[in-house]
C-alpha cells in the first residue's frame, strides 16, 4: 500500500457513494475535492496524475493526438495523406506510387 502523509490538523478524509475521495476540513467547516497535501484534485483526473488545471481546449487536445499519432508509428505502417474532396483518387495513387516502389526494390 502507498504511504501517504498525513492530513494537517482539523482535516478527515472520506469516501462519496461513488467511490471518490473528499476532504473535510473541520477548522473551516468546508469539504473539497482538492487534497490539502499535494494541491490536486482527487477525482479521476487526478488518479491519472494530472493536475486539478487539466487543459481541455482545443490546441492541447491537437498537439496530443498528433502526439499519440507518432508515438504509435510502426515501422511496418504507410502514412497516406488525402483530403475531403478527393478521397478514393488520393488513396488510390499513393497506395499504388507506394507498393511500386516496394516491387521495383524487390525485383532488384
């Protein structure tokens, strides 16, 4: 079990139905979800280890998907780049351009 230290004076600790995990303050007389040890939210965002001032916008969301996107780049997977409009020609050229080279290199 982790160690964890403990609460400062006038502070309990206590469960929701639900599970989560809140904080009574007795010398304020206030709950929070905030642990006053380390400042973070003790909901399910802070079980992940982020902060309490999780960034949802847009920007964050984009740069970590592009994040994600190259993280999981295997050696073996084609990276095709098509727009809207023109889906199937797009797909259908770099698809070819690429199993050419790829036969061309075998053939040698």
């Amino acid at each position: 079990m982790i160690q964890e230290s403990p609460l400062p004076p006038g502070w309990e600790m206590k469960y929701t139905n639900e599970g989560v995990r809140y904080f009574v303050d007795h010398n304020s007389r206030s709950t929070t979800f905030k642990d006053p040890r380390t400042g973070f939210d003790s909901t399910s965002s802070a079980r992940s280890g982020s902060p309490a001032a999780y960034d949802r916008s847009f920007r964050w969301k984009y740069h970590q998907f592009r994040f994600l996107c190259h993280s999981n780049a295997l050696p073996s997977h084609v990276k095709i780049s098509v727009s809207r409009q023109t889906l199937f020609e797009d797909s259908f050229q770099q698809v070819t351009k690429y199993f050419r080279y790829h036969m061309l290199i075998i053939k040698a």
